[in-house]
C-alpha cells in the first residue's frame, strides 16, 4: 500500500497514501470494500519498507497483525532441526502475510524475508480481526486465501514425496514464472534466487541444484547468466517437470 506515486510532502518524503490508492494498482483481499471502508482501513494501518535480505517478522513471533505488500518479493521459510532451511511459499505484490498465524491465535509457522528490496503496510490485530468477522465479503476471501495456500501446500507436499530431483527442479521454474512471471524478453524470470536458494525451494543440496540447472542449460532448457535464469524451451521444461501444462 505504499505507494512511490503518491505525493511528496514538504519534507521531500513520500507520504502515506490510501489503502484505495492502492488498491489501483495491486488487486487483493481489500479490493472489495467500498470508499469508506478503504478510509477506514487507511487509518489502521501503517507504511513501511524493508531493504533485500531483511526479516519482516521472525518464526515463532506473536502476530500484531498482518502484513500487505505494496511493492516487492518476500519469501517465508523455515529451518529444520539440522539447521537447514525450507522455503515453504513465495509472496508478491498484494499479497497478504502473517493472516493463518493471526486468525489461529498462534505464533508465526515461518520467517518472512524480503527476497528485494519492499513496500509493505502493517494493519493493526483488533481492526483486522474485527473487519474479518463483520466483513462477508473479507471473511470469504481469506477462506479463498487459505484454501489456495493449503492447496499449493498439498502440491508441494506430492512433489517432494513422489518426484525425483530433476521433475522438482523443472517444476520449481515453472513455480517461479507462474508467481513472479517474465521479464520484459518474455523468457527470463523476473526473479533471481541464488543456488542456495533454489535448494532449499527444491528440497535438495546446493550442490544437486547447480548440477541441475548446468543440466537444465546443456540441454537448452534454460539459459543461466549469473543469478538470472531465461527459459528458451518452456514445452520442454513442462516435460522435464512432468506436469499437463
């Protein structure tokens, strides 16, 4: 919700503008609530940024409240007992974390980090909780919400159980392009993990997972420059995946 087109005050600082402003430019959960309402939300909520590779909020944290990312990319993640992390669900502009937590009165399942540089707005416990029981149309969407991140939750779950390494890492591009799409070539992922990264998405070593995209790149699949990973033969990723596309 903060949003870089909004005014400049005096100071020669970008003011907070409205939750409607917002909502112009990143469709989301508050879309539907009418001109008042986005004023009221405005007046629960408060804008702020976070630079790439800063935490949002850690794991085990009590939620406040939620989080409403305005510009940016943050992955949420979690470390397992042997110290390796886990990265459980990708997050883009409009999309709301920190919700499960909150509603479930448990503290934060993962940590949320800023992947690049973001602009996020914090909306208060009480007033969500609140908007959530009184709204029916807020209270259908985080059903929506939570329904599609336990399906992708599931899907995940199959993919690490009964797919092998290579099937994982084709799908986890073709992941990557569905939730952070192209850049302006129409090939290259408007998204750069490093290999570490990719790993701990994929469920394997940093090490399985370079061999695979050098893979990937000897049979032309995709093409690597640095972090920047372009897919010129998406059919063929598709197949390496094994998925119906």
């Amino acid at each position: 919700m903060l949003n870089h087109l909004s005014k400049v005050n005096l100071t020669g600082q970008y003011s907070d503008p409205t939750c409607a402003a917002c909502i112009l430019s990143n469709y989301n959960l508050f879309s539907g609530l009418n001109e008042n309402e986005l004023e009221e939300l405005s007046s629960h909520k408060s804008c702020s940024s976070a630079k790439k590779g800063q935490i949002i909020f850690s794991e085990n944290g009590l939620p406040m409240g939620v989080y409403c990312i305005h510009k940016g990319k943050v992955k949420l993640s979690t470390t397992g007992p042997d110290g390796k992390e886990q990265i459980l669900r990708l997050a883009k502009d409009g999309d709301l974390l920190g919700y499960r937590a909150l509603l479930a009165g448990d503290r934060y399942h993962a940590t949320a980090t800023a992947l690049e540089d973001c602009d996020f707005c914090f909306v208060e416990r009480d007033y969500f909780v609140n908007l959530v029981v009184t709204n029916p149309k807020i209270c259908i969407g985080i059903f929506k919400i939570i329904a599609a991140d336990l399906k992708s939750a599931e899907d995940h779950i199959v993919s690490l159980s009964q797919k092998n390494v290579r099937e994982r890492m084709a799908e986890a591009l073709l992941f990557f392009k569905a939730t952070y799409g192209f850049e302006n070539d129409g090939q290259t992922l408007n998204i750069q993990f490093s290999r570490e990264e990719i790993a701990d998405f994929v469920g394997t070593s940093t090490e399985s997972a370079i061999r695979l995209l050098s893979e990937f790149n000897h049979d032309k699949i995709v093409e690597l420059k640095g972090k920047k990973i372009r897919i010129t033969n998406l059919d063929k990723l598709v197949r390496t995946a094994n998925l119906l596309y």
